[in-house]
C-alpha cells in the first residue's frame, strides 16, 4: 500500500471520531438546561474521542501491515552495478620512481637493462562496491609474467611470510576469504640464469598519491624485454576484457617526476 493512501486513510479516521465528537458539542450547546439531552450529547463526544484514542492504534498497524505485505509481494527490480574497473598503462620510471634503482638491485635487477610497464587499477571490482582488489586482474598478469619463461621458478614475496614457492602460496591463498586477500609484495621469475622478471605491487591504494597512481592498486611489471606495446593488446583482446575499462592511451613518463606529472594533470 502506498504512503498517499495510508495517510489519507489515517486523515479520514480521524476526520471521522472528530466530526463525532464535533457534533456532539453542537448538539450540547442546543441541550442548554436539559439534562438527559447534555447527557446524551456527551456519550457522543465520549464515543468519538474514544474511537480516535483507543481504535487508532490497531487500525495504522492494519494498515502498515497491509503496505508491507503489499511491498513483499511485489518483485523488486535487480540492482545492476554499471560500474568497471578501469585500467590504465605507463611506461618507464619516473626519475623519483616508487621502485628506486637501489630495490631494483636488491631484487636482483640490473637497473641499465629493465624496463618497467605499471599496470594500474582505479574502481571497485564488479562483484563488491566496497571491495577494490580485483584478483581477476592479479591472477591475469600473474599468468602473464609466467609465459614469459615456463621453465623459470617462481617466487612469491610477501612481508609477513618471506619468500614461497607458488605453489605452495596458492595453496594458502585459496583458504583466505574475498576480504582477506591482498596483493603479494612481489612476484619474481628466478632461472638457470638468474632473475627473469618481477611484479612489484605499488601500495597507493593505501597513500593515496599523485594522479595517475592514487588510490589505485598498481602492478610494475619488471622485465629484460619491453612489453609496452604487446601488454595492452593482451588485455583489450583477452577474455576478460569486458571485465575492465581499458585505457587505449600509454603514458609515458620516461625522466619525468611524479610531482610535475600530478601537476600537469591538474592543471585546468
């Protein structure tokens, strides 16, 4: 039942006992000086009040019980979330990069010879509008950074646990729950040679930051090879690229700092 009937049903009665009592007070004022005429004038009054005081309550909750029931029958219209994650590219390092060329070398890199392309993630993920982590997004570029070497080991790094097998790091990631999970620290490509490749998790989601990083989840993916033309296609013609808002731009920030880049996006 709709609010507009509800209130003009609860108007009505009340219009109803107060009329009664209303007439009731006229029809005394006409009993001047007759008793049982006073008399009877005020059971009317007593009747009409007594109908607004005592049989209102039981009438509003009919009638709020018979909205919802009303509301309880009728199917609600599915809630689509229109919005996508969206991804973004850059290219390069900015000369005050996130991953400086010192962790560079303590990963194992030669920072003359990598080439960094950051894949960069703005929105919460289609199945949570409060969840961001899109591990869709995280396992695609895992697999990846594994076709770049089948025969490398991979390695997964994480703060609290130190450095797995990924096998054994998908054993316990599969038990964690959707709220649970986060991005590793690094992913690392070790073979007979060395290190391969990584994949460095950026944490601005969790700093905030200057554009294009801020809030985002960020992947720098660090390899002998530049991948900047051939990543993008992956993603606009993979599987799952209805999943994601995929940029169709490369930024490159090739000797640029993250203050004059923010700046610049910034300016009006």
């Amino acid at each position: 039942m709709k609010l507009w009937k509800i209130a003009l049903a609860s108007v009505g009665y009340f219009w109803a006992g107060m009329m009664a009592a209303g007439l009731a007070v006229i029809f005394n004022g006409d009993c001047f000086g007759d008793k049982t005429c006073q008399n009877e004038a005020s059971w009317i009054a007593r009747v009409g009040i007594g109908l607004v005081v005592l049989g209102y309550p039981p009438f509003l909750w009919w009638l709020l019980r018979s909205g919802r029931k009303s509301l309880s029958q009728t199917p609600l219209p599915a809630v689509a979330r229109p919005h996508k994650p969206s991804i973004m590219f850059v290219k390069a390092f900015e000369t005050d990069a996130y991953t400086s060329p010192a962790e560079l070398k303590k990963f194992g890199l030669d920072p003359s010879a990598v080439h960094r392309l950051a894949v960069i993630q703005h929105g919460p993920v289609p199945e949570s509008d409060d969840t961001s982590f899109d591990e869709v997004l995280w396992r695609h570029l895992l697999g990846i950074m594994i076709a770049l070497d089948l025969d490398a080991e991979v390695f997964v790094t994480e703060t609290s646990k130190g450095d797995r097998l990924l096998d054994d790091f998908l054993v316990d990631w599969d038990k964690r729950t959707l709220g649970d999970k986060n991005p590793p620290d690094r992913i690392t490509l070790r073979g007979k040679g060395g290190i391969i490749a990584c994949m460095v998790t950026e944490y601005w989601y969790q700093a905030g930051g200057p554009w294009p990083y801020a809030d985002s989840y960020t992947y720098s993916l660090l390899t002998r090879d530049d991948l900047s033309d051939d990543l993008p296609v992956i993603f606009r013609e993979g599987q799952n690229a209805a999943r994601w808002t995929i940029s169709t731009s490369l930024i490159d920030v090739s000797g640029r700092t993250m203050k004059d880049i923010d700046a610049q996006w910034r300016r009006p």
